[in-house]
C-alpha cells in the first residue's frame, strides 16, 4: 500500500487525491495522535492552521478545522501566510500542533497539507505513519457538549508577531538597498515586501496580487525570467524570489544574473562564520549541492555535511549536530537559531544584511563560490529500483570515479515520484561533464528488468 505522507507532507491534485473527506479525517486523526499526551482537565489542545492563497486551500482548511474541533482541540486560523510563520506561531502560541495547506511551488490545481508539532517543529516519519493508521480506526463520534473544540477564524496580531520575529531575527539597516521581490502570487505577497520594507530597503513588489489562482503561474522562484527582467529594468541592486509558501529563496544579482541556493549558502556560511556564529564551522547541505560549494568553503576553514535530497534530512542533521545553517541548491534556506523550517523572507533579510554590513554587491560576495560545471539528465527507466545494483552501471560508474578523482563528482539517484533516474555529473570543464552524463546516461538507459 502507498505512504499517504511523502517527503513533505501530503499533496496532490486538490479534489482528486487531497479531498475535503480526506483532510476531515487527517485533521482528525493528527489532532487525536499530536495532543493526546498534552491533554489535561485544565486545558484544551489547540491548533494553528495557516494557508497559501490557492483556491482550495479555503476548503480544506475548513475540513481540516473540523476534523481537529471534532476531537476536542480549538482552532485558530490565521490565514494567509508563509509556511515559516505557521511553525513559528505554532511555538509562539503555544499551540500543540499547527498546519500549513500549501503545495508549495506546484501549479495551483494541487494542494498539500503539512503538519508541525508542538515548537513549530516537523514530525518524524514514525509519527506520520501513526497519524495514517489512526485515520483508518477513528471511532464514529468524539466528545460533545464542552468537550467539542471551538474553530476561531481571525487572528488579528498573527502577522504582526511574525513580523516582529522577522525584524528581531535581522537588526541590520537595510537603507540604500534597493530590492524587487517577486511574490510569485503566493503566500509572501502581502508579508515579504513588508519585511524587506520595516528593515529599510527600498522595495519593487511583483507578482503580489495573489487572485487565489494566480498561485505560481510562469512566475517565483521555478520562473524567474520577469525577476531578472525587473532588476535591470528599475535598476535594482538585487531581486528575491520566493516560492507560492515562501519557504524558498533565489536571488538575482544586478545585472539580473541567477544567485541559486548553493551561492546563498556560502554568502550566509561566510557571514556566520565571520561572526562566530557558524556552530562547528560546518554547513550542512544535500548531496545535489554543487561541489564547488564544498571546495570553496573548505578554503575558508569551513566544513560541508551532505545529506540526502530534501529538506527533513537537512532539519535532521542539523538537530543531531546543532548546527545553524542548512539548505538546498532550490533555495529553502534553514537557520536553527531563529526557525525549525525554510524560511525564504529571513533568507532575503540575511542576504541584503550581508551587502549592507560589507558594502559589497551580491556578485560579489555570491563570487566567494567556485561552481564547477554540471549536468543532469532524467533517464526514463523501467524500474528504478534495479539500476544501483546492475553491473555495468556500477562498472561505469568506478571507471567515471576514476577519470574525476577529486576534480569532479558522479550523482545517480532514482526520482522520488517517477519512474526516471536522474544523472548528475560535475567536472572541469562543461564539456566533459556533458560528454560523461550522456555517457553514463546510456548505460542507465539499456538496463532492462529481469525476468
């Protein structure tokens, strides 16, 4: 049977695979298995649900809202806001779970819901897989009377107390910066030029009129075209862009050049450790970090840890470390001393802070970074399953090793929602990285199943 949770929450096509029924008993069943052991005559559980714009996202909050008050927590909504804000204000209000409805940076016709516990904290796989056994053996009714939850729709000072952690987070004066955000239709349309704003820089807002359909639509930080567009054309000293949750962050440079995750890292990894602020002097990073990240980190004294793809392994060899920086070539971004997620408006604060304390543009603090070129292909398989153990595939792979030695690096690794494999390959030279993925792509292509 297939995991409903998968590697960041549950999402899918909204009315089709995320369905009101579904989110009635999600809700439920979550309320049931994250407030049962905090549960006291004295005290009600409660809950925080917050939502991207899309259009769904009204419906399954209602549903979700439901599913938990039919268990004996009370609810606060709290609207519109990014993914951050909802796991910060799940532990500044001393909430026992919160919820965030959001696909992300998937087209608006999906939707996802993501569950925090207690401290605004994600759940570990051992709880998702409880949370999916209780939907199936719920009983029929729950408590009544005083014992059902109560549903709150606003939250007046909820934007406000993010805004707050925002501003506290970052102290430096961002006057004479001048930024144009793109919102990408999502949930930072109202909050990140507000931010970037109260700190000081001049703000140019664009995609930030969210029509709960616009959502992601040929803009943010998958389209970044019009942000490039935007900076050179109102001659801006950087562009941010977020995603439709606003857990991402991608920069652009003046002359409306990319400045992905990895330059990112390094700018923010240089920053902490300068300030001592770097735990261990170490980043952590996943494994499709470009190697040029670690190579030129390491020349500054500074380690690189490499996870796997994704951001809860990230979360988790951060806690197991305590260390404070992580994140992805995509741009979600984790500081641990101030958030238990990605948050892309702390992120676009960080990186502004930086070219103010330095006097430097954002090419040239991003130029601390070496990039090594490098490839990927998708190779349609048909069975992803067997590619790591065939024989020619890992033959071709020590032979691949061997040409790179410590110049270059080999990433094969099965999609996590598809039947592709992707090849990566980084060496000296574009070329040679071009040549070896077309190369070793072959080879993951002619692998046939056994019968």
């Amino acid at each position: 049977m297939t995991r409903l949770f998968g590697t960041d929450g549950v999402r899918g096509r909204a009315n089709q695979k995320i369905t009101a029924p579904l989110a009635l008993r999600l809700g439920a069943a979550a309320a049931h298995v994250l407030t049962s052991e905090n549960r006291t005559s004295k005290r009600r559980p409660t809950a925080i649900i917050g939502r991207d714009p899309r259009v769904s996202g009204e419906m399954l909050a209602a549903a979700l809202a439901a599913g938990m008050a039919s268990q004996g927590v009370d609810v606060l909504r709290v609207g519109v806001l990014p993914t951050p804000a909802v796991a910060y204000l799940t532990d500044d209000y001393g909430a026992d779970m919160g919820v965030m409805i959001s696909a992300s940076h998937n087209p608006m016709p999906d939707n996802g819901i993501k569950f925090f516990a207690a401290g605004g904290k994600k759940l570990a796989d051992v709880v998702e897989d409880e949370i999916e056994a209780t939907m199936s053996h719920l009983p029929e009714t729950g408590p009544t009377g005083h014992g059902v939850g109560r549903v709150l729709e606003e939250a007046p000072d909820a934007r406000e107390r993010y805004l707050l952690h925002l501003n506290q987070a970052v102290r430096q004066d961002l006057t004479g910066i001048k930024v144009v955000v793109d919102c990408a239709n999502g949930a930072a349309s109202e909050i990140a030029p507000l931010a970037y704003e109260a700190a000081g820089a001049e703000v140019i807002a664009i995609h930030n009129k969210p029509n709960s359909y616009n959502i992601n639509d040929e803009c943010g930080s998958t389209h970044m075209d019009d942000i490039m567009n935007a900076v050179r054309e109102h001659g801006a000293d950087l562009g941010l862009a977020h995603d439709g949750d606003a857990d991402r962050c991608l920069a652009v440079d003046a002359e409306g050049n990319l400045v992905d995750g990895d330059e990112i890292m390094a700018i923010l990894a240089i920053a902490m450790e300068d300030a001592g602020k770097l735990t261990k002097s170490t980043l952590v990073a996943t494994v499709m970090s470009n190697l040029g990240l670690q190579l030129s980190l390491k020349e500054l004294g500074i380690k690189t840890l490499a996870t796997q793809v994704g951001d809860r392994y990230v979360l988790e060899e951060l806690a197991r470390g305590g260390y404070a920086l992580g994140g992805e070539q995509s741009g979600h971004i984790v500081m641990s001393d101030f958030g238990t997620t990605g948050d892309g408006v702390l992120t676009g604060l960080s990186l502004m802070a930086r070219m103010a304390e330095t006097k430097m543009s954002l090419r040239s603090l991003a130029d601390a970074m070496k990039r090594l070129p490098q490839h990927l292909i998708n190779v349609p398989v048909k069975d992803k399953s067997i590619i790591l153990d065939d024989l020619a595939v890992q033959k071709a792979m020590h032979d691949v090793k061997s040409e790179l030695g410590e110049n270059g690096r080999v990433l094969l690794r099965p999609s996590g929602t598809e039947e592709l494999f992707r090849v990566m390959v980084e060496a000296p030279t574009d070329q040679l990285a071009r040549d070896i993925t077309h190369r070793l792509a072959q080879v993951v292509a002619s692998v046939e199943p056994k019968n």
